[in-house]
C-alpha cells in the first residue's frame, strides 16, 4: 500500500469533515479489530474527507504503541485507499518516532502530533520535539496545537521552514488571536483544522478565519447530522447553525460536561445509542451513568427528526 504525498495528504484533510473513530474494545478490554472495523467501514459510507484513527476521540491515550499500530492497520486496510488515514502520534520523543515509523509502515498517510506527556516545554523545546518527529518520516505531519504543547506562530515558521513534510495546524486552544498570527504569517503553507472539544461550536468563526474543517467526534453516531452541519457551516446558513448548537450541541455539551473524561464516554454512548457497537471504554475513563445514557438518546431522536429526510450517504 502506497503512503500519499505530504500536499496530497493535507489538500484531503483540507476538503472535508473529518471522522475520527471510535476505537472497540472487546469483553477482556482487548481491541476488537472486527467490530473497529466494522465502524469505519460505516463511517466511510459517508461523505467524510480523512479519517484519523487511534486520535483522541479513539482514546490513544489508553493504547500501546503496538495496539496503535494495529488500529491503523485496521483502518488502512478497511479504507483500502478510499480517503487518507491519519494516525495519532504522541508522549515523549523518542516513543513518539517509534510510533510514527510503525504507523507509516502501517500504511498510514500521515500523523496527528499529539502533545507529550505531562510535561511542559519552551518554544525551542517543542520545536526540537516536532522537527524529529517529522524528519523520522516521509508522511505528512499534522500538529495539534492544545494543552501543554501551544506553539506560537514563530515556532512554526521555523518548522515549515524546516520541515517539508509539516502541512496540517489543528487547534485545540481556542485563542483567536493566536490563530490570526499564525494564519497571517504562514497563509495557505498549512491545512487549518479546528480541534477544539465538540468543535460544531466554533466551526462558524473559525471559518472566517480560514479553518475549512474540523475533526467531528459527533460523526461517530450522527453522521447525516455532522454533515448536514458542516454544510450548513460552509454555506454560512446560520440560522441551521444557530438552531442546531441551541437544539443540540449546547445540551450535548453540557451533558458530556457532567463527567471528568466524557468526552470520549459520550461518544461511545451515543454509537450505542443508535443501535450499533461503542463499548466499553477504558479506565481510567468511566461511563455515561443510564440516566445520562437516556438523556443523551433523547437528544439524538430529537436532532434526527429534524433532519431533512435526503441521504448524504456517498
């Protein structure tokens, strides 16, 4: 299986929403490769641009290096060349090359960079720290701008400078002003994607600031929704947008907001809701209490009437 290109990666993670599937778990908590497959193969029946597996929402935090390598194998074979697949990467470096290297010789297209572990950096630091992921591999690197790993627009300069192969900017900070410097002083050198937790909320001022994506968790149970809202977005139909966050997303939000580690939960939950498998997730995660899980499954029922009645299936 051939890796795409750098630009050819980016120009499709660009084009699109953006899936970023769950990761099952079996009853002995081991990966379920057929039920994960299972999912995406759902999940691609849908017009979706790249899906990241082994990301946040497929809870990486809880997988071995060898378990993400098996994710993205599994999904590389399932999407067998349909749309990009874009691996989680993270931790320290030296673990983060390992995982990068084996998930490119997976067939993985390219990396979402997740910030390491725990620790905290100066700027020169996490330079050095993405300068060697990127130059341990030929994929194109995507790094995700959150939490204890916030490069400033100067950082990056010097690392698309650098690195060739750097040509995706998630964020999951949420500083306007920050996203302005960075899109004023690089321009179109990256793909811009919006990484913000539910990121329906912002996916309209980002926007206009020329992020044309976003990774929709929400994808996982609602797929005709989170399209129907990405298009809504696109076309700057803001009353569909404004009902939708009123209707859904705000109560989503503040149901997943119950819970320390829901935002994964959730999502889980509401794959389950619609009739198909999420699972278990694993500790230290916990589970939608059933009232949650009731709640959470009237909000759906409720969004999916709603919808017009039109397949966006691709």
């Amino acid at each position: 299986m051939t890796n795409l290109s750098p630009i050819a990666m980016a120009n499709a993670v660009g084009s699109g929403l953006l899936t970023f599937p769950i990761t099952q778990f079996d009853t002995a908590n081991r990966f379920d490769e057929t039920a994960f497959r299972d999912h995406c193969a759902w999940l691609l029946g849908y017009d979706v641009a790249a899906l990241f597996a082994a990301g946040g929402t497929g809870e990486f935090f809880s997988l071995t290096p060898r378990e993400v390598e098996s994710v993205v194998r599994a999904a590389t074979v399932e999407t067998n060349g349909r749309v990009p697949v874009i691996a989680g990467c993270g931790y320290g470096t030296a673990l983060a090359i390992e995982i990068a290297q084996a998930a490119e010789m997976a067939g993985a297209d390219g990396l979402l960079l997740l910030p390491p572990y725990l620790i905290g950096s100066k700027q020169e630091g996490l330079v050095a720290h993405v300068e060697a992921v990127c130059r341990s591999v030929g994929i194109g690197v995507i790094v995700y701008n959150r939490a204890n790993a916030v490069l400033d627009e100067n950082s990056l300069a010097q690392l698309c400078e650098r690195c060739p192969n750097l040509v995706g900017f998630k964020d999951g900070v949420g500083d306007l002003e920050l996203m302005a410097r960075v899109a004023s002083k690089l321009g179109d050198r990256l793909t811009y994607i919006g990484g913000l937790p539910t990121a329906e909320t912002f996916a309209m001022p980002y926007l206009e600031m020329g992020v044309t994506t976003y990774s929709s968790a929400i994808f996982n149970f609602m797929p005709e929704w989170a399209l129907h809202f990405y298009k809504a977005v696109r076309a700057r139909d803001r009353d569909f947008v404004a009902r939708e966050l009123k209707e859904f997303v705000l109560p989503y939000i503040a149901l997943r907001d119950r819970g320390k580690g829901y935002a994964v939960s959730i999502v889980k939950a509401g794959v389950d809701a619609v009739g198909r498998r999420g699972g278990p997730v694993r500790t230290p995660l916990t589970e939608l209490t059933p009232s949650e899980r009731e709640g959470l499954r009237g909000l759906i029922e409720a969004a999916e009437d709603r919808m017009p009645r039109n397949s966006l299936a691709a």
